[in-house]
C-alpha cells in the first residue's frame, strides 16, 4: 500500500532556530515529492516540489531532500520565524497515479517568538 | 492571474441532502482533481478530471460524483450526507505535461 507518515505531528520552536520535518514513503517508484503548507482553515501552498532524479531544492530559507532509496525526504527551515507557523504537508506522486498526491497527515509546526 | 477558486466557502447541511462545490482551474490548467480532508488528516484523492472524463478515482463511494465543463471548470456533488463527509474539500489544477499541481483555498462542509 502506498503510504505517507511525517513525523513529528506536532513541533514548538523558539524564534530562529533551525529545523528539520520528516517525511516518508513506503514505495520508492516515484515522480516527484511536493512540501506544501496549510495555515489553520486554508488552502495549501507549494512550497518546493523534488523530481525523482533530483537530489535537493531550495527556496529561500526553505531545503528539501530526497532520498528514494530510503523512502525519505527532510524539509529543513533555516532561522525560523513566527510567521512559519503552520502545518506542514509531505505529498508523494507515486508512480502509475496519475498526478494523483498521497499525502502524510502534516507537522503542525509552532514558532514562539 | 487568478489561481484556483472555489464555491462556496462554507456550507451547511444535513444528513441525506445533497450538495454541490464549485472548481474554477488556474488559467491554462485542463485537469482537476478533487480531494477531502477531515480534520487532523492529510488530504485523501476523491477523483481526477480530464477532457470532461473521469481519469482516477480514489477509495470514495458513488455518493461522490463529479463533473468537468468545457471551459475546464468542474463540479464535485455529494449524495446522502453522512456526519463523516464533514471535512474540507479541495480542488487542484494542473496543466498536463506539468508536474506542479495547485490548490484552492478549499470549501468546508458541515453536515449535521
């Protein structure tokens, strides 16, 4: 079965430190990985998207890894700041889906100021 | 460019009835997908639309059916309610042959 699990759920940071959220997969046949993030009652945002031949992609303060030999991906976020506060989804296009997203149930992240 | 919207926001109703969402896709996009996300989930695939065809469909009764227009736009109604269809509904567009998929801002449903 095609699955997705981020962990930790939940992650309370103090302003500006750095950190790392989890996520991974149970099937390495892979198109791409996406990171989005939700604010509370919203939509989703893309945040960075890794092609199945890609190692890594940066945007700003935002790096994510892929790793499909392991089944992994890190999203790390350099000085983080109250306004990063969210949840943090991990989305898989497995391969033969179709653009279809199985999605990790997301890492609610809090940064204290 | 407007991106993905969707109709209505919010929405009530109760157990039995039936209920229609509304998809306009990003400009240029042809295929949508719908999904449901309850509260505390990642979202779940309902269905994929393209060229007014259903593509895909995920783990969801024939309660749930959809439409895609001409113009792209799509449809996604609910029949017989049920307190689990509680959740919000998001709608993604995609051009095809890209990889980037986005997404509305979502309607949230209530059934009671």
């Amino acid at each position: 079965k095609q699955e997705v699990t981020q962990i930790p759920a939940a992650l309370s940071v103090p302003e500006g430190e750095n950190l790392v959220l989890n996520c991974s997969f149970t099937d390495s046949a892979i198109y791409n990985l996406q990171w989005f993030r939700q604010d509370p009652g919203k939509g989703l945002t893309s945040l960075l998207l890794i092609q199945s031949s890609q190692r890594e992609q940066t945007s700003g303060r935002l790096n994510a890894s892929l790793d499909k030999s392991s089944g992994r991906s890190t999203l790390y976020i350099a000085a983080s700041q109250p306004g990063d506060s969210a949840t943090y989804l991990c989305a898989v296009n497995y391969q033969g889906g179709s653009e279809k997203l199985v999605f990790g149930k997301g890492t609610k992240l809090t940064v204290n100021p | 460019d407007a991106g993905v919207t969707q109709s209505p926001t919010h929405l009530i109703k109760t157990r039995g009835q039936q209920v229609t969402l509304r998809c306009s896709p990003k400009s240029g996009h042809d295929t949508v997908s719908w999904y449901q996300q309850a509260l505390g989930q990642g979202p779940q695939f309902i269905f994929q639309y393209y060229e007014e065809e259903e593509r895909q469909r995920g783990n969801f009764p024939d309660r749930f059916s959809g439409h895609q227009f001409p113009n792209y736009s799509s449809e996604l109604n609910v029949n017989a309610l049920l307190l689990g269809d509680s959740a919000l509904y998001l709608c993604a567009s995609l051009k095809t042959g890209k990889v980037t998929q986005y997404f509305g801002p979502g309607t949230r449903l209530l059934v009671l």
